[in-house]
C-alpha cells in the first residue's frame, strides 16, 4: 500500500506539501469522480471486507469501486498516510418509507480538523446524494455543491445532513415514473445523522456482513454502480443505465435513463465506469427505497 499508487488511481499530479484544505478539497474531488459508488461484489457471488489491504488491492490495483465501507475506509487510510487528523465516525441512514433514520449504523464517514475547524469527508454515497468536496461541520450553514445545497443541523448531540435537491427534467417520457426518481423534488431531504463519537473497523463488522446477507438490504435488492462526473453523475441500476446533468443556473437535473440488455453490461461498465469484472454480474433491480 502506498500513497504514490492511490494518487495514480485518481489523478492526483500536484505538489503534496503539508495537510491543508486545499489539498483535501482536491483529493475528495478526484476520488469520487475517478473511484465508483459501487456494491457489484454482491451481485457476482463475491464478497466485501473490512480488511484494509484488500480493499487497497480491490479499488487501487484492480481499479473498481466499492460501497461507503471500502471507499471511505480507504479515504481514511490515505488521509491519516498524509497526515491529516482523522477520526471516524458511524452514520445512520435516513429511510424515507419509514420516515426516519435507520437503528444501525450502515455509513461510515469521517470527520477531519484542519486549522481548529471541523469537517466532514465522504466520498462514498453516491448518485446524487454524493458531496464533492468536505463539508464543514457547522450547524445551519448552506453549503452549496454541484448535486445542491448541502446542511449539517445540530440536533443535541445528534448532526443531521440534509440537501436541497433541484427540479428534475427526465429526457426519456418512458421513465417519468421511474421508482428510481424522487417524488419530492425542490424539498430539503434528510440524507444521514451521526454523532461524533470514534469508530474503529471493527464496530462495522457486524453491518458489512448484515448488508449483504439480509433479504431486505438495498444492496441485495440492487446492483448499483455510479460515478460523479465534471457535470453530475451517471448511475448502472440493474439495467437501467442514467447520465445525469445537472443545471444550478436553470434550477434543474436533467436525468437521461434507458434500458439496456445484459450483453451490453460489460461495455457499460468498460466504457463509463472503468470496471472490469472478474465473474458474471446477475443484474439486480427489485422495488425497494432508493433513489437517484
């Protein structure tokens, strides 16, 4: 494991002089547009681990993604080999059919001090829920990124995320009642809460194996890959491949879905994802809550 090969992975070229914000901003940057939000393990009869130099070997050597469990942990080893301070922390996710946030904690992020001020890095959430940069962990403060405007709200001791999403202008009629498209646009959505108390790796042992073992996990119920590009995101669910655009100046999300056929898989996830499997993706898509 090294430094030298992650920045490789993600196209980090530039002078790494000290741990500032500046150089967190950009690495955060280049992970999520280079590194996919993905959990096809799952859905090729493989498994996801905790363990670090697997999941090194996985995203850095083998160029494929992760979930927020191997992407983030990852982050978090290249930020402490850089020096930053960081500690991590544990999310519960917000679950909008029930109307609240999920009893375990399913998400791991961190939390990073630089300079006396607090933020919050997470490169793996994915779609348009995915923050591009760190977010300062101020309570009420608007925080505008490419997907919307971001809010952390101070709750006790409890901090909850939440986003301002923009209109959405699907392209393709066919998809307009998509399960995938949210039906509450242009509303302030809670995305996860957490506290600031330290987790280790192995406080999510037991969630790793629960996520992708239990009948009524998302990432059993979808094969999901998706990708933050310089204008938004694309997104593979089951066979539904979406390039999404979004428009801040015009106060919209263009989304441009289609169906696609199991023998194109392979040259979707080549061409737009970088990712090269080693066995068979069983496709997956079955109603659950989710959304782009």
């Amino acid at each position: 494991m090294n430094l030298e090969e992650y920045f490789e992975r993600i196209g980090f070229h530039g002078y790494f002089g000290k741990p500032d914000l500046a150089t967190l901003k950009l690495i955060h940057k280049l992970h999520v547009m280079s590194i996919p939000f993905e959990n096809l393990n799952i859905h090729c009869g493989e498994t996801m681990t905790m363990d670090i130099v697997i999941i090194y070997d996985k995203i850095v050597k083998g160029k494929r993604g992760g979930w927020c469990l191997e992407n983030n942990s990852l982050f978090g080893w290249v930020m402490r080999e850089m020096g930053y301070d960081c500690v991590t922390l544990g999310s519960r996710v917000f679950e909008s059919i029930q109307n609240q946030f999920g009893p375990d904690e399913t998400h791991l992020i961190h939390k990073v001090m630089i300079d006396g001020q607090a933020y919050i890095a997470d490169v793996s959430f994915g779609v348009s829920y995915q923050v591009w940069e760190p977010l300062e962990l101020i309570s009420e403060k608007e925080q505008p990124q490419a997907a919307g405007i971001f809010y952390l709200r101070k709750e006790e001791d409890v901090w909850v995320l939440e986003k301002t999403a923009r209109k959405q202008q699907v392209v393709n009629p066919e998809f307009i009642n998509s399960s995938l498209l949210s039906k509450e646009q242009e509303s302030k959505k809670k995305i996860y809460c957490f506290t600031l108390e330290p987790r280790h790796a192995h406080h999510f042992f037991e969630v790793n194996q629960k996520l992708q073992t239990d009948p009524t996990s998302l990432f059993i119920k979808k094969s999901i890959c998706s990708l933050q590009t310089p204008t938004g995101f694309k997104a593979l669910i089951g066979l539904i491949y979406s390039e999404v655009t979004f428009k801040p100046d015009e106060g919209v999300d263009v989304f441009e879905m289609r169906n696609i056929t199991e023998s194109e898989i392979e040259k979707i996830l080549r061409e737009h994802f970088n990712v090269k499997l080693q066995n068979k993706l069983l496709p997956t898509n079955k109603k659950t809550s989710y959304t782009l």
